[in-house]
C-alpha cells in the first residue's frame, strides 16, 4: 500500500458555499474513512484556500474516484483537485520505512 494526498482548490466564497454541502461531505470522507481508505483530511487554515487529504491504497485511482463524487467537487465548492503520491519513510505508519 502507498500513501497519497489529494489536494483541493477551492472557490474565493468556499467557507459560505460550503455550507450547503458539508454534512453530505463529511459524511462521504466518514464513509472512506470507514473503508480504510481515508486516513485524514481537512481545510487548511490562515487562509482557508484549500484543503488535503491523506489516503491509503495501491495506486491512485481510488484517489481520484474519491474526489470526481465529492460533493464539494461535484456542486463546485472544489474548483480544482490533483494527486499526489506520498513517499513517507518516517512514522509509525510509513509505507517505506527507513
């Protein structure tokens, strides 16, 4: 298993547009966080211009799946998304530790 972040852009108004999508949001990563798929995520702060997620699995579609039926992305909230692997080589749960 690999680690991978998903980065999120989002909307100039996002901490008003999020509003009417949050419990729907929350509730999706809760469900992935369920699966074992999700291990963390959250808005970033100072400014609140996007947000990350860490995730588990063996190649990055799952990643991506994760981010096309977020209903942040899907209602625009999210303007803009990538992945990324993730090397992490310290840790009690690196994937490659050293």
């Amino acid at each position: 298993m690999k680690h991978w972040l998903l980065f999120y852009d989002v909307a100039p108004d996002y901490l008003i547009r999020r509003e009417a999508f949050r419990a729907a949001h929350l509730a999706y990563a809760k469900a992935a966080v369920a699966d074992g798929a999700l291990l963390l995520g959250g808005a970033l702060a100072d400014p609140p211009d996007g947000a990350v997620l860490l995730f588990v699995a063996d190649d990055p579609e799952p990643v991506a799946a994760f981010a096309r039926d977020d209903p942040y992305v899907v209602n625009g909230v999210v303007t803009g998304w990538r992945v990324r692997a993730w090397n992490t080589v310290v840790g009690r749960n690196a994937a490659h530790p050293l």
